[in-house]
C-alpha cells in the first residue's frame, strides 16, 4: 500500500488512526486528516511536533510489535 505522506505510514505503521490521534493529541480531525494526506505540514513551532511525538512514542511503547 502506498501512503501519500511520511506521516500517514507512521500512523498505518502505529495502527493509530485519525480521530484516535486527533483525541490524544488534542487536535482537531480535520487537521490531522490535512497532516496524512499531505494538504498541510507539520510546522516545528506550531507545538504539534511535541504533542504528536508523545502520542507516537507512546504508542509504540503499548505496542507488541517492538522495533
């Protein structure tokens, strides 16, 4: 499966979809739809780099799957 951005691989890589991602960082849906499909990018001093960071890695902590 091809993925249009970076950040939608992590998410499929994560099984972590939108709406769960939207909640856990505190972000509105519509915007982390916008950050997959690559219509907006993710600005280093926007504060999103950090929150979604965190979701991330704890994500992949709960994982069974480690790397």
């Amino acid at each position: 499966m091809q993925y249009k951005t970076n950040f939608a691989l992590l998410c499929a890589l994560l099984d972590i979809d939108g709406p769960a991602l939207a909640r856990a960082a505190n972000a509105d849906r519509d915007m982390v739809s916008r950050w997959k499909n690559g219509a907006r990018r993710i600005m280093p001093d926007g504060g999103w780099d950090d929150k979604l960071a965190d979701v991330f890695l704890s994500q992949d902590s709960a994982s069974e799957h480690p790397c």
